[in-house]
C-alpha cells in the first residue's frame, strides 16, 4: 500500500475536522476550567486525534469493501479499485487504532484515552459493522463517535468530563444528522443501489428534508442552551448566526427536495461544525457574560 494509498483510507479530510473540534474543546477546557495547557499537549491531542481517526477509517474501508465496489462515489476506492489489499487495510487501521488509544493513556491522561477508544468503538463497530446496513437511525446514533472526540479534547485538559464538556461534545452529535442526511440526499441513488437503509432511501426526498429541518431547529436552541452553563456572548454570537444559516438553507430545502440543492444545503451545514468550534474556543480566549 503506497503513500497516495494511505492517505486516501485515512480519510484526511475527518483527520482535520475531528482534529479540530478535540483541539478546540481541549483550549476551552484549559482555559474555562483548567490547568493551562502548553504546546505540548495540543500536539499530543494532535497525534493520538490523528492516529485515532486514520485508523477507525481505514477499519471502515475495509469493511464496507463490498458496498464501495456498488457505489459511484466509493468504487475508487483502494480496495474495490485493486490498489490496496484488504488485509493490508485491515492491518493498518487496527495498528493506528492501538496505537492511539496507547498513546493517549501514556502521554495525556487515561479518561482522554478513554474517550479516544470511544470514539473508534463508535465508528466502527456500532455505526459501521451493526447499524449501517441494518437501520436508518444508523448515522444519528452513530455520530456519537465524533462527540467522543471533542470529550477527549476536553478531557485531556481538564483531566475530568463535567457538564459543559459534555454539552460541548454533544453538539457534534445534535449536527451529524442534519449534515449527513443532506449528502444522503445527494447521493440517494448509490445507496439505493447499495441497499444502505439511509433516510433519503427508505422515506424520500421531501420526508428526509423536513426531517433534516427538524433536527437543525432541535439543533439552534441546544447550541444557544450552552450560554446556561457557562459559554459566554462571543460563542452566542457566532453559534445564532451559524445555526440561524443551517436553518434558512434547510427551511428552503423542504420547498425544494432535489439532490442539487441538497448538494448547496450540505456545503452549507459542513463548515458549520468547525466554525462553532472556532467559536468555543475564541470564546474561551475572550470570555465574557452579561
């Protein structure tokens, strides 16, 4: 398996979000609840987030092998192209999955280690293994697994998980559904042809659309809830005009249930996770309450 190879089952792009949303967390802990953290600990946080990541998505090619080789968006992929050996994969993904976990539990704290294994356990075994191709709730329960990233931020810093921690982590949560459901929506047909029971699949477009709406008007008040529990006005600020976004394009996504829009709708509903993390942490870097 060469460089481009990796790279591609690593799936960089989940690195960087993931990354983000635990370095993030990690600042807001230190500096809302402490100790200050220094350079060394963001890169700690950095490599076992990373490890982390790469490995429970590379576990997830290997996996979903078969039902890549069905779809347009995955057939390209290293296994089904032929590129990659699924064993090779399989390998790679369990190593950079325990070494993460070992990682975390010798270089930051074992709770941060905790929430790391968490995390993986999350997306691969519960989401990809057991409810992907069994249930439609399969990308709502299983977008637990980036909440566990932004506790393990969180917890590297404080060495604790208290309620604003877990609120904070919990937002990935509350977002994944309304952002994975528009690119279902997008991308309907593969599934379909996949036989994955995502929503856009079993219901339709214009039922998969009101509920994306539903979820991102659950989504806006719980982002607001955290003011109640210690964020202050600049992540209030940031998390009102965010949501406040998400909400008009989904609003106009149910009076227009095609797969174009569903594609603007989506590119939309994607930054929003890493400007609301942004948010926590300049909040933390400037806070203040009425």
């Amino acid at each position: 398996m060469g460089l481009k190879e990796i790279f591609e089952v690593s799936k960089p792009r989940i690195i960087i979000l993931l990354v983000i949303t635990a370095v993030t967390s990690m600042y807001a802990g230190s500096k809302l609840v402490g100790p200050e953290i220094g350079y060394l600990e963001i890169l700690h946080i950095i490599v076992a987030g990373s490890l982390a990541s790469a490995g429970s998505s590379a576990l997830n090619h290997f996996y979903d092998k078969d039902i890549d080789l069905k779809m347009k968006r995955t057939s390209n992929r290293p296994i089904p192209s032929g590129r990659s050996k699924d064993t090779t994969v399989l390998i790679y993904g369990l190593g950079m999955s325990i070494v993460s976990v070992i990682y975390a539990a010798l270089l930051i704290n074992y709770l941060c280690a905790f929430f790391v294994a968490l995390g993986i356990f999350f997306y691969v075994i519960i989401y990809t293994v057991w409810l992907k191709r069994l249930n439609p709730s399969n990308i709502v329960i299983g977008g637990f697994a980036g909440s566990a990233a932004s506790m393990a931020g969180w917890s590297a810093a404080t060495g604790s998980m208290d309620i604003l921690g877990f609120l904070i982590g919990f937002l990935v949560f509350v977002w994944t559904p309304s952002h994975f459901w528009c690119l279902a929506m997008k991308l309907r047909d593969d599934y379909a042809e996949a036989k994955i029971p995502m929503l856009p699949v079993l219901i339709g477009m214009e039922r998969t659309s009101k509920y994306i709406l539903a979820n991102t008007i659950i989504l806006l008040p719980y982002s607001l809830m955290l003011y109640a529990f210690g964020m202050g006005i600049v992540y209030t600020i940031i998390a009102s005009i965010a949501g406040g976004l998400m909400l008009a394009y989904h609003y106009k996504l149910t009076k227009t249930p095609t797969s174009d829009f569903a594609w603007k709708a989506y590119k939309v509903t994607a930054p929003y996770l890493t400007i609301i993390f942004i948010g926590i942490a300049l909040d933390a870097a400037f806070h203040f309450r009425f």
